[in-house]
C-alpha cells in the first residue's frame, strides 16, 4: 500500500530520495553522468520553449488550460533533471539560489537597471 | 538590518517570494512574459552544458572545486528562472513534479526499462 | 510538373528563397520574427541533442542507418531556421562563418591551443 | 601569402574543409564528437536566443549595427557546428534541407494551415 499522502511535498529533500530511487531501481544510473542530464535538461528546456515558440508574450502568460497542463509537466521535467544534477554533484539548490540572489542583488542595483533588462555583460 | 539567518531555506516558497520582490523592485515584471523567461531558462541550462560540453561522463562527475561552484551558480540560475515561470503561469513545481514522477512510474516499468535508456517515445 | 532536378542544391541561395516562399504560401511570416525563430532553432537544436543524450561519445559516432536519418532530419530543421533568421536580418550565413572561423584562428593560435579545449573565455 | 581572395564562398563545401582543417591543426577531433558537438551547436543557439530574450518580436526585427554584428556572429558559430557534426556524420546538409522541405510541404498543406503556426504534433 502506497503512503504517498504522508510524503512532504513542501521540500525538495523527498522529493531528491524518491527520483534517486527512480533512477536506482531502473539500473539508470550509470547513463546519469551530469553531462547527460544536463543534455536531458535542456531538451526539456527547449519543450518548454516550444511551447511559446510561435505565442505573442501576452498570449504566453494566458494558457487554456490544456496548455497549462502541458506546460506544467515541462516545468516538472525541467525541476526533475535538476535536481538529478543537483545531487549527482551534491549541490543544495535552494542554498545555491538564495547565494545567487544574493549576488544578483549586488550586480543588478535597483536603482541603476529599473526598467532596463539589458543583460549583465552588457553593463560597463 | 537584513535578517536572512531567519528565512528559512528548505522550502521554495520564500525563495519565490523573494525573486517576486527582486524583480517587481527592478520593474521587470514587464519583460517576465513566459515566453521571454522560458528563453531565458534554456540560456542558462545552455550555460550548464557548455561546462560540460568537453568534458567526459566521468570528467562531469568530478569538477575542480572552482568548476564545482560555476556549475552551482548554473544549477541556481535555472532555479531561479524555473520558480520565475511557475510563480507567473501559477504552478506547484514540487507537486507537479511529483505527479510526472508517477507519470513516469506507470511509463517507465522497471522490470520492462531496467538498464535501458532509450527514450520513451522509442518505446513501441 | 516539378522541375526540380534542376535547382542548384550545393548553393544555400536556392533554399533560402525555396523557404521563404514556403512560409509566405502559409502566411507564416507573422510568425517567423527573429525572436521566434531563434526559439524553434533552438527547439531543433534540442532535438539533436536528445538524439546523443544517452549514447557514449563513440556510440554518437556510430548510428544505426535509421538514428542517422533522424538526426539528417535534425540538422537540416536546424539549417532551415538558420536560413530563415539569416534572411529575415540580411546576414550572409557562409560570409559571416568565414568571418567566424578568421576571428577564432587569432583567437585560438594552433600551437597555444593544440589538444585543449578549454573555453575561449577560461583563456587569460 | 594567404589566398582567400579565391575561395569559392557560395559554397559550403570550401568552409567544410577550412573547418575540419582547423580542428585537425589544433588535435580538436578529439573532443568533436557528435555528441560534444550537440552541445556546441545548442550553447550557440542559446547566445542567439539570449539577445532577443527581453526584446519583442518587433524590436527583434530591428537590431542596431553592433547588435547584428554580435546577431550575425552567432548565426555564424552555430553554422560552423551544424557543418562539423554534418561532416562527421557524413551528412549532405543541403540535400537534407532540400529532402525535409519536401516532407514539410506534404506535412503542411498550404491551404490546411495558412496563417496557423500550430506545431506539427499538435494537428489531428
């Protein structure tokens, strides 16, 4: 019988041990160097950008819901390989995301690129 | 007086709350249409490939300490963008990936995979 | 009665004009602005990749006569929409691979660079 | 004396052969796999998307000089991948294109899908 509604989907923690098993129990484990999942990763990626590839910007942000859906298991695909990559190389990824923030916030000052999206090589 | 000790760093709602931020002080909401996000995603899973790109499968499992901490701030880039999309078109990431891991279960049989890598879409 | 034989098909001049008048028959080029097309060549792209994600550099080397069709089909949506963003911003592909491949000779002296291939910007 | 001056440039064949020239010089065959080479191609797709990430469509369509420079020399690097795994794979990529324009043509009829950019999966 399958406890799934005791698992503790508000942490990413879980949800690592469950795909490790996932790989383990498929013997998938020696195709998942972190160079073939990031090939995996970005082919998800590039689902997901096929999804928009022909929408305006405006219709992108306003889905029916079976495209909604559609786009959802991308998203899911796409947090899947990374977290596979994550701990391959044992990375914290949230940890990694807030520390990236943080420098984000030191390079892009608010008062300096508000309203400017150019990207970050291109300051001076 | 910053009290980022506090915020607790295991779950993803606080970091989507606080990228939220990030770009509504920047006024960049305008250019986070999906569309122009999901372009961004890929670029940065490009940028994880491209670490990769030379290296061997085992070479990938094991990075300088230097190469180690680019990948990190790869694998949060990614995140970041991820959270980005989610937060716009409203999705539980975890949850959906939850739900495409037992997608995955029912596609993906073990008895039936194991050791075998072909894609599913290859399956007959 | 298609006179197709006698198209010239060792030019890309051809087949740009061929897939302009492909998307303009369709009313297609609504669509085909450089910013979306860059999104379906990197779809393509993608596609590829998928192709090699599992298989060992070598096995990349050595496909089976039906994987080398595939991925034939592969490289040639990547040169279509190639073409396509080419023409649309007036560049002239093989001039400006030439002009490429003579800026990476200065970049990438032989005997500096000879069997390393680290990234051109790991360079100091 | 360089005689580049007499190089035939309305052919890919000539830049096929500089380029396998160059790799060869600097022991690059090494690491040109099809495989790495995938993931060449997709990171130089990705530096295309990446300049017109925060751009509309419009704005796509209108780049300024330095921007088409920096525009063209990507479209430039990911011809020079497309020919090396072509070349690799001993694939005739203008014949290709030729062959998969035919099979779009019968894929989608004009008169089936004018003025819609629905993806091929997605037609019933």
């Amino acid at each position: 019988m399958k406890m799934t509604a005791q698992i503790d989907k508000t942490h990413l923690e879980p949800l690592r041990q469950r795909l490790a098993e996932f790989a383990a129990t498929r013997d998938w484990d020696q195709f998942h160097s972190p160079k073939n999942l990031s090939m995996a990763l970005i082919g998800e990626a590039a689902e997901l950008v096929e999804h928009f590839q022909w929408l305006t910007q405006a219709q992108s942000a306003t889905l029916s819901a079976e495209k909604h859906q559609a786009v959802s298991q991308e998203l899911a695909d796409i947090l899947i390989y990374l977290i596979r990559i994550a701990d391959k190389l044992d990375v914290d990824l949230i940890q990694a995301a807030w520390d990236k923030t943080e420098l984000n916030e030191s390079r892009y000052p608010a008062d300096k690129v508000r309203g400017d999206a150019r990207r970050a090589k291109e300051y001076s």
